[in-house]
C-alpha cells in the first residue's frame, strides 16, 4: 500500500481501530488528537516507530493543522474522525456556547483538515477525504439541535468539496453511522443491545473502501452504516 493516512481523533474508540485497519495495510500513519499522551497511549508501539507520526495539534484551529501536516510530506487519505456529541439543551434552550462548540467540532474542523491536505492533493492529482458523520444528521432529533446541526453542515461541506475537487481525481465523501458499540456507549446506554449496534471495524473497513482505488468512483456521498439500530 505504502500510502500515507492521515487520521484526526486517532486516540478515540473509533480512531484506533481505523489507524490499526490502515496500519495492517501497510500505510504509513500520520496521527493526530488534542494531546500528544493520548496518542502515545493509545499507539505506544508506533511511538518513535519508523516512518509513522504523533501529532498533538488543535483541529479546529486551521493556521495550527496547516502548519503541523505541512512537516508530514505527502498525503494520500485524510480520515477526519475528530468531532464531539452533546445532547440535552432544546433550541429554545441552547446556549451560543454549545452551538459554537459542536460547529467547531464537528464542521470547522473538516475545513481546517481541508485546507491542510487539499492543495497538495490537487497538485498531485489525487486523494481521497472521507469525513466520519453521522446517520442523526439527516433530520432534527429533541435534544440535540447542535450536534444534528453540526453534522449536517458537515455532511454539506463534504457535498461541496467533492463538488469542488472530484475533476482533480480527489473523491470526498463520508460515513454515517448510528450507534458505535464503544464502552462508553455501553456505560452511557446499559439497558441498550449493543448487538444492534454498529461495531467499530466495520466503520474501519467502510472508511478503507473508500480510500481505496475502487472508492474513488464514488463522490459526495455519505453512507450509512446503521447496523440494526
């Protein structure tokens, strides 16, 4: 495979498993979160290893991902799974402070990770971005005004980009999954089937196919993965 994957929020449940799916590939992984011990928690083995990277680096912040992915070389996949989930304030109740919060998160952060990668992907003439959405986007839900607001611009942001970049051999496009069996959910829902629930490699293998030669027929698109939930 020898490409290099660049993976945001690699330290959370869902970022591991895709870095350890890419890794098996043979990519070289260029792996970014807040906090640089959360990283090197996570991916003690890759550490100082040959050829893959830990970046601490604030993804909302666009002079910051510009500057740290500028020292990484080429970029062959950006996998932009950093985002955040809050739920509970009605919109009559929302605070500007949540709403900035999950727009930062979860929207301006894919603008940020896209400034860094997309001008060298145009130059090389190829790339591939997939965006980790969310299947919530896709309707208003009581509760969780901002975060179904959030993703949804995402899901419109990768909509343009693609739009934007799919002549220079650049396929953008995202996953949508339901509920992700992770431990936190498992605490946060204990009465829940996490049976029903979609596991984390299979979000892994989704994310591989589109980076993949195959995903690169496929632009703008988001699929869902919504398990039997």
């Amino acid at each position: 495979m020898n490409r290099t994957v660049v993976i945001t929020g690699a330290a959370g449940a869902l970022g591991r498993v895709v870095a350890r799916h890419f890794l098996d590939q043979g990519a070289r992984l260029v792996l970014l979160d807040r906090e640089l011990a959360l990283l090197q928690s996570a991916f003690a083995d890759l550490d100082g290893a040959a050829g893959h990277r830990l970046l601490a680096a604030d993804v909302t912040n666009e002079d910051v991902m510009t500057q740290v992915l500028a020292r990484v070389g080429d970029i062959d996949v950006l996998v932009h799974a950093a985002g955040g989930f809050t739920m509970g304030e009605s919109v009559a109740e929302l605070s500007r402070a949540t709403w900035e919060h999950m727009l930062a998160l979860n929207a301006w952060s894919f603008v940020a990770a896209a400034r860094a990668v997309v001008p060298g992907m145009v130059e090389r003439g190829q790339g591939r971005i997939i965006a980790v959405s969310a299947r919530a986007a896709a309707q208003g839900a009581a509760g969780m005004a901002a975060y179904v607001a959030a993703k949804s611009a995402l899901q419109r942001l990768v909509e343009t980009l693609s739009a934007e970049v799919r002549e220079q051999g650049i396929a953008v496009n995202s996953i949508a999954p339901s509920i992700i069996d992770t431990a936190a959910n498992r605490q946060d829902m204990p009465d829940a089937d996490p049976a029903r629930w979609v596991a984390p490699v299979t979000l892994a293998e989704t994310i591989g196919f589109l980076a993949s030669e195959a995903g690169g027929a496929i632009h703008g698109q988001h699929l869902v993965v919504s398990g039997l939930s």
